[in-house]
C-alpha cells in the first residue's frame, strides 16, 4: 500500500474571509463596506440574505480558535475588514477595530496556529467605491495607508501576509459579469480595476520590503485549467484564451510583468487603452515570497464564435458539488505543474480547497461522506505534486464552519463545522472535520493512497 508523506513543517489550516463570517457589521465603529450595501439591496442576495450577524465570529473567535486547536491544525487563513479599521477607507484609525485582530492574533500564537491574514478579501469601504472604487488612482493611495498600518501593528505577529484574494473575482466576476458587490456589469470597469490591483499589489509588497520584515507574503489567486472540449484548432484557440481571460491575465503581470499579448490586443481593440493615465502594468512584478492558490476545478471549454473570449465553458459528465462544480482532484495536480513549470520555482500554498454539499443534521451529526472522499482525493493529488519535486507548503481546507457564501447566503454549506442557524449559531463537527483531526494526529502526516 502505498503512503504519501507530507513534510513536519507542512502547514495545515482553514480558511475565511472577513464578511462572510464576522458579523457585527456596524459595531464598534465598523464602517460600511461595498457587501454591507450589496447585501442590503433587495434581490442581490438569495433570499436576500446578509453578513449582519454571519457566524458571529466577532464575538466568538475564542471559540472558534478553541475549535481549531482541537481540529489540530498549525495555521490559519483569514482576513481583515477595512472598514473595520478605516470606517470610511482613509483618515483616523479606528482602534477598536484593530484591537479586535490584535486579540485574534494573539489568540492564535497562544495556540500555536500560524496566522495567515488576508488584506484585501472583497469588502472595500463603501465610501472610495462612491468615487470610483478600484478605477480611482486614489484607492491604491488609501489601500497603502491601510497596509502600512497593518505591517506596523501586526507585521511581526503575522506569520504570512497575502495582499489580495482572487483579483480576477473582485475585477471581473464583481464589476464585468456583476454576481459580487458592487454587482456592475461593465466590462472597461473590469479591466480597470484588474490593472489598479495589479499595481496596488507590487506596491505592496515595495511597502512591505522597506519595512524588513522576516515573515512572508504573497498573494492569492483562484486558478483552474482550462482544456479544449475536442482536440480541434478552435477549441484549443478557446482554451487558449479562456486560459488568459482565468489564469493568465493576472499570473503574467505578477511573475512577468506584463498581459497575455494574446488576449491584450482583443481588450484593447475592443475596449480602448484601459490603462491610459495608471500606472505601468510591471509595477506588478515583485518577487514573493510564494503564491497562494485557490482551485475548486477546471474549466472545459468549445470554441463559441459570438463570444469576445471565443469560447464557451461546458459541463462534463461527472460528479459535482452542490455550487455545480465538477469534482476534478487530477486538476489540482495538473495545476500546480503548471505553475511551477512556468512561473517557478517558487513556495506554494493551496490557500483554498473544499466542496459544498447538502449537509443536514440527523440526530446531531452530519455524515458528509461526499466532502471527506472530496478532501482525501485532492490531497492525494497534492502530495503527488510534491512527490514530484513541487515545493508545496501548506493546504488550507475551506472553510472552518458554514457561513455567509457570498450570492448565495446560507444556502450552501462549504464547513468542517456544521453551523446551526436555526440554534443559536452552534457549531457541530461534521464526519469530515472529524476524519481531518484524525488525518492530522496521525504519523507524521501519513497518507494511505486508498479512499
């Protein structure tokens, strides 16, 4: 029987952002963010459904922490709301807010979980998006001042830093095709506020070298590969710039310092210079200190010919999660392959990965069966990579407990933890939270290559 080994110093944890689990959304001098107004507008939100109380995790982080340890994990993924800390985006630090994440923090190193802190992870102050949002130059100034205060706060506490959370959701899934906050559908904005994250993103990381500061940073992106539906020239042109528009639109900037030419020429003749009057796209390249990953699948793709991007996504035959994602361990694999052969070496952190399924509570417990065998086959693949000389160091599972699923509010269920909305929040273990304690606990991370 064959065993994988990941490493003694491998980082496992959970990940979550900010809105979806935090709550107390106007407490302590929290400001408005651009989800606060999302999610308040009748008809954005399933059911209209909103982050007001979320998981409460504001109030309850010791427990949540308490959870953690016993789960077994080293390391935790989360992020912090600006608003929290700037309730209009700029000006006066509101010190509550930031004694909120230094107690969390320290909660954290008491326990000994690594923290990972996201700066950026969707929830811009509703205040700067009133002036353009991430098209206004001004908002990379703020973004700076928001960065700068959270390295000298919290910069020697942190043990990881990833400046921002998928940038291809907050350009083109919020501002060209609408489904997030703050819900535009206009493709130029897109591209505009992809380049703008780009270059906040370098400067960043320029900021946090000046500083010399001994922990890491990176940033996170969500990657799937993309293959041609048929092995034909116009399905592989599709893939090719489906590829782009996914993938390479934003690994290119960071680790080349410029566009994919291929997909750069049909922007611009179709929508004009949109980085006229900003900054260089090679203020993006700085060197990381690693690249976080998000995968949940691939994309399958057949060439479409009304369409900018040539292409159009299709559905195989298979299994699929509860958010209609095709299950697809073997492209996690391929994935990381792919990164470190085009753009590595380099230290890589699967940031996100997990399924969402149907849970329901029968006599207190939830056999998640779907989610354990989800989350076993995609750590076989992960250590496959590394078998192959990967440098991966670290997989966060998504996410801790059920929360606010951004459009779809608590109608899909991605925890280990099962929360109970209709009793007081409670958190319950599913069988997969209880099967990763164990996963953790055993010999040195083995794992047996059998479902």
């Amino acid at each position: 029987m064959k065993k994988f080994k990941f490493a003694n110093d491998f980082l496992w944890g959970t990940a979550t952002a900010s809105y979806q689990i935090e709550g107390a959304y106007n407490e302590d001098g929290k400001g408005e963010s651009i989800w606060d107004s999302f999610a308040h507008t009748p008809g954005k939100i399933v059911k209209d459904y909103n982050g007001d109380i979320a998981c409460d995790h504001y109030h309850r982080y010791q427990e949540d922490i308490a959870l953690m340890k016993e789960i077994g994990v080293n390391s935790y993924r989360f992020s912090i709301a600006w608003s929290r800390l700037f309730p209009n985006g700029k000006g006066k630090v509101n010190q509550k807010g930031l004694d909120f994440y230094k107690s969390l923090i320290s909660e954290l190193n008491k326990n000994n979980i690594k923290p990972m802190a996201t700066i950026y992870h969707w929830d811009l102050p509703q205040s700067l998006q009133f002036h353009g949002g991430w098209t206004n130059k001004d908002t990379v100034k703020y973004f700076l001042q928001y960065s700068d205060l959270l390295f000298e706060e919290l910069g020697d506490v942190v043990d990881k830093w990833v400046t921002f959370n998928e940038p291809w959701c907050i350009s083109f899934l919020s501002n060209q095709i609408g489904a997030h906050a703050p819900g535009l559908k206009d493709y130029r904005t897109a591209l505009k506020v992809a380049h703008n994250l780009m270059v906040a993103h370098g400067k960043t990381i320029d900021l946090y070298r000046e500083k010399n500061l001994n922990n890491d940073i990176g940033i996170t992106l969500n990657l799937s590969p993309v293959e041609p539906m048929a092995d034909s020239d116009s399905d592989k042109g599709a893939a090719l710039l489906m590829d782009c528009y996914k993938n390479r639109w934003f690994l290119d900037p960071i680790f080349k310092g410029e566009y994919p030419e291929e997909l750069y020429n049909i922007y611009q003749n179709e929508f004009g210079d949109f980085t006229e009057g900003y900054e260089d796209i090679s203020t993006a390249k700085r060197e990381l200190d690693f690249l976080g990953v998000n995968y949940y699948s691939r994309t399958l793709v057949r060439y479409k010919q009304d369409d900018i991007l040539r292409s159009q996504q299709v559905s195989p035959e298979g299994k699929y999660t509860d958010m209609g994602w095709e299950v697809y361990p073997d492209g996690l694999y391929e994935l990381l392959k792919r990164i470190d052969k085009d753009y590595g070496p380099l230290p890589i952190y699967i940031t996100e990965n997990g399924a969402a399924y149907k849970d329901e509570l029968e006599d207190g417990e939830i056999h998640d069966i779907k989610r354990l065998n989800y989350l076993k086959t995609h750590f076989q693949s992960a250590a496959r990579a590394i078998e192959d000389g990967i440098p991966l160091k670290g997989y966060f599972i998504w996410t801790l407990l059920d929360n606010f699923e951004w459009a779809f509010g608590y109608t899909k269920r991605f925890g280990l933890l099962y929360t109970d909305y209709e009793n007081n929040l409670k958190r319950i273990w599913k069988d997969s939270a209880k099967w990763f304690k164990d996963f953790l606990k055993s010999d040195t991370k083995k794992f047996n290559k059998v479902l």
